[in-house]
C-alpha cells in the first residue's frame, strides 16, 4: 500500500550536507500498524514528514498505492507530539479545518460523528485552553481521522502524556484502527509502546560516513504476551544500540 | 476598596442567585476603583485651589472649570467642538487604520512585498508628526483633509507595525498544520493567520486611536476655528486657564470612551486569548 523507495535525506548545515536517511526502503501493508524506532537524529519524524508530503526527499520516493507522494493529500493524515490546535478556534471548529470543502452539514455531521469516536461528544464548544493534555490529542486525532485517510501517521503523539492517560489514549488509537482499518506509521521513543501497539517495528540506526547503515525490521508476532514483549524490548533495544548480533530482518 | 467589593460580592453570594450578585458586583467594583485615583486627584486639585497654594489664575478652582463648559455648552457651543473634532478623529482613524492593515497583511504574509515596502514605512516612522504639517498645508489646503491626513498618519504606524510583526510571528506549527490539512492560500489566511494575529491588530488600533487623539490636537493646533484643539488656543490666547483645562478634561474623556468602545467591540474575538484577566473572569463566573 505505502511504498518507500531508495529514501535519503540530507540537510544543509554552514554549507555541509548532513545525512539524516539512507536508502530507506520499506513497504507498508494495508491496515497494519508499522512503529518507526531509534536513537535521537536517526530520522524518524523526518521519514514520516517526507511520507506525509511535509518534506521532500532528497532523493528516492514514497508511493501510496501508485501515486508518488509530493505534497500533503487527504489521503494521509498526520497527528503531531504537541496537538498544535489552533487556540483561537474552539474543538469543532479545530477539526473543521480538516474538511473546509466539505458542506456544512456534511461538516457537522462528521465533526460529531468523529467527536463520539474519540470521546469528546460535548467539548465541541470548547477552547484548547480548557482541554487536558490528553484530551487535546484526542481532538487532534479527531482533526486527522475526520478527513477518513487511508493513512495515519503519528509522530510521537504520546510522548508529552502522563503513562495513565497515555495507556488509555493506546487502547483508544487500537480500537478506532480496528473499526476504521487504516495504516498507520507511528514514531515513537517508548520501545513498550511500539511492542505493545505495533504489527512491525522498524529500527533505524544513525547514517554514518562510508558505512551501510543496518535498519533492522522486527515482525511481532500476534498474539503478543507480555513475556514476548519482554523479549522483543530486549532485540529492539540490541538493534538500537547495535550490541548483538541481532535475530531481526536486515534490510538496508 | 477591592477586597471590600469582594468580600459585599461574597456575602451576597449567598442571599442573591449568583448570576445576579457576581457579575455585577465584580463589574462594578473594577469601574468604582478606576474612578478612584481621578477622585484623589480633583480632592488635591480642590484643595490646592482653596488655600490658594497654586495661584487661581494658572490653576483655576474645579467649579470654575465647570462653569466655564457649562457656559460653553448652553448655545451648543460646546457640543459642536466635541462633535468636530470627533469626526476628524474618526475619519483620521479609518483611513489610516484601512491602508495600515492592508500593508500590514500584504507585507506581513510576503517576504518580496515585505522588502519591498517596509524600509520606506520605516524610515516614513522616524519623521516627526508636525514635520508633515507644512506639506499636508500645501497638498491637502488648511481645511479638513489636512487635518485627517494628519491624524491618518499618526493611526498608521502602530496598527502597521503590530500586524505585519503579528504576522510574521505566528507559529510555524500552524502553519504546517494548515498545509497537512490541505488548506489553500485563503483558507490558510482565513483560518490561521488572521484569526492568530487579531490580539496584536486590536493593540494596534488602540494604540493607533490614542496617537489619532494626540494628533488631532496637532492638526487642530495648524489654524482651525473649531474643535477641542482650537478651544485650548481660544483659551491660550484669552488668558482662560478653565477653558484649556476643561478641554484637556474632554480629550481625556472622550480618548477613554473610544477605547473602551474599541475595547468592548473587540472582546468576542479575543475570548481565545488566556490573560489574567480571563481567568479572574472565568474564575468570578465560576
């Protein structure tokens, strides 16, 4: 369904070029959830912002189904670690932003269709600044689902949370993936987070000059025990910090 | 006197259904300790009069102040200098606020008409207000267009200054926002600029409509016949200290009650905004 191919990236830097990816390559199927793991700088949110069209990559592309990725779609909708509501319109009107063409009806219907989805059917009238934290990730999850993407990129989205309202807002994103079927990519640093909410895992190491940099892919094999995730923390973590010979998929 | 309104709201509290007592109360009690220190001032005012510590012919008795607008009003006089020089204030006021925000947003939103309008703007803010005196004369006659022109320029600069700095200032993030969710050129202006940066354009106006007051008293300075400006002179060059006094009064009044109509009008688009005040709002309706 989402094809990355040959993916490299490199920022300018005081007139250097710094590598962020490397001929990432990696296919993603329909409905399942893919975690995007590493150290800091690896390129995580940069791979994700390229899938989304925020970023465009230096060389290589990403494919949804057989159309290339070059701009933001409403095919593909992305929740931020910060909500990033807009605090000078109220809930409804934060989620409206995502389906302006639509009309008003359809709008309203939708909006408080998706509202009851996240469980938030009566904060429409309310201001970002009346929300908790967890709520306001639930408004911005309303704002990315409303426009019903095929995919669903979450960069980080649970990493401001406290680990309650965090494990709630997990449960919450697995059901609507089941009753909504979606793809989703998620970033995260929380490597439980990733075993415990994800199909695949995909560890990206740190480019570095004139070596082939070994991302690793981790299948989770369902259904998961909390004995297996154990084990699995332990491969991501040897994938991480490269201090094994790891028993993963390699792809370069 | 604040915490004795409060503690009259929270004793009402109880014998009054809270919508009636709180707001009220709370209201009232932010007017009366405005009207305070304007009290203090006309008590000292009185009685530095009184016992003749100033000498009465530079700094007449209130009462005589009073007088001295009664009289004024009784033919209407006095209404109709009020109403001049409102309207040049006004006038002054809407034209200079229009083209300042259109400069303001068009510079604000494009880096290329940005460089190309905003040295010009200002290296025009550093000219001093009555250095265009003489040219407004020669362009614009010593009648009322010069006047407005004026005080159009005094309005412009900081409801410019503020829109195109609010603009360029606004989160980077919404505006990713903006483009993940496929918002065009308008909508992203509609929904995220402009609602974003409505605090700083009302600072502007109000900052824009106090220099408009100050720059009416220069324009009516340059040869009216009317207006409060033309009364300070009148009472300048007739030895009538009350006169100039109960004009300075006027202008301080009537400057405040714009404000506050330009305050009050724009409240409902700033309800977003968290101050301090919003949460003691919120907190006293709570």
């Amino acid at each position: 369904m989402l094809k990355i191919h040959n993916v490299s990236k490199a920022f300018k830097n005081n007139d250097k070029s710094v590598n962020v990816l490397e001929n990432i390559n990696l296919f993603v199927e329909k409905q399942e959830i893919l975690s995007l793991v590493g150290q800091s700088g690896c390129g995580k949110s940069t791979l994700l912002r390229i899938i989304s069209g925020l970023e465009k990559a230096s060389s290589g592309h990403v494919k949804l189904y057989d159309e290339i990725i070059t701009k933001p779609s409403s095919s593909i909708a992305m929740v931020f670690q910060d909500p990033r509501l807009m605090p000078w319109l109220n809930v409804f009107d934060n989620i409206k932003l995502s389906i302006l063409n639509d009309s008003k009806e359809t709008q309203k219907f939708k909006i408080n269709n998706t509202l009851k989805k996240v469980g938030l059917e009566n904060a429409g009238d309310l201001w970002p600044r009346q929300l908790s934290g967890g709520m306001a990730q639930r408004v911005a999850i309303a704002r990315a689902l409303v426009q019903e993407p095929k995919v669903l990129l979450l960069d980080e989205p649970f990493s401001a949370l406290d680990s309650f309202t965090k494990t709630n807002l997990h449960e919450h994103v697995k059901d609507l993936w089941s009753s909504l079927k979606i793809t989703i990519v998620m970033v995260t640093h929380d490597i439980n987070e990733a075993t415990g909410m994800s199909d695949r895992i995909l560890v990206l190491q740190k480019p570095v000059k004139n070596k082939v940099s070994r991302n690793e892919i981790i299948k989770i094999n369902q259904p998961r025990s909390s004995y297996k995730n154990d084990e699995y923390n332990e491969l991501i973590k040897n994938c991480i910090f490269n201090t094994n010979n790891v028993q993963a998929a390699a792809f370069t | 006197m604040y915490l004795i309104l409060k503690n009259i709201n929270l004793k009402l509290q109880d014998k009054f259904p809270k919508y009636l007592s709180c707001n009220l109360i709370y209201q009232l009690s932010h007017n009366i300790i405005g009207i305070v220190l304007p009290i203090i001032i006309i008590i000292i005012w009185y009685l530095l009069t009184i016992t003749e510590t100033v000498r009465n012919n530079l700094l007449p008795p209130p009462q005589e102040v009073i007088d001295e607008l009664l009289n004024l009003s009784s033919d209407g006089t006095l209404f109709s200098h009020i109403l001049i020089t409102l309207s040049r204030v006004f006038y002054g006021f809407v034209f200079g606020a229009v083209v300042a925000t259109i400069l303001g947003v068009i510079t604000g939103v494009s880096p290329t008409l940005r460089s190309f309008f905003d040295p010009t703007i200002q290296a025009l803010k550093a000219v001093p207000s009555l250095a265009w005196v003489p040219l407004f004369i020669l362009w614009f006659g010593i009648f009322e267009d010069s006047k407005i022109a004026l005080i159009s320029v005094g309005v412009f600069f900081p409801i410019y200054l503020n829109l195109m700095m609010g603009i360029r200032q606004i989160d980077k993030k919404m505006i990713e926002v903006a483009h993940i969710n496929n918002l065009n050129y308008f909508q992203t202006v509609r929904w995220v600029l402009l609602p974003g940066i409505i605090p700083e354009w009302v600072t502007g106006l109000r900052s824009g409509l106090a220099l408009g007051w100050m720059f009416v008293i220069a324009a009516e300075l340059m040869g009216a016949s009317e207006g409060l400006g033309y009364l300070m002179i009148d009472g300048q060059m007739t030895g009538r200290p009350a006169l100039i006094i109960g004009a300075l009064i006027l202008f301080a009044i009537i400057g405040k009650i714009t404000d506050e109509i330009l305050y009050i009008s724009a409240k409902p688009f700033l309800k977003w905004k968290v101050s301090l005040n919003t949460m003691q709002e919120e907190e006293n309706n709570a």
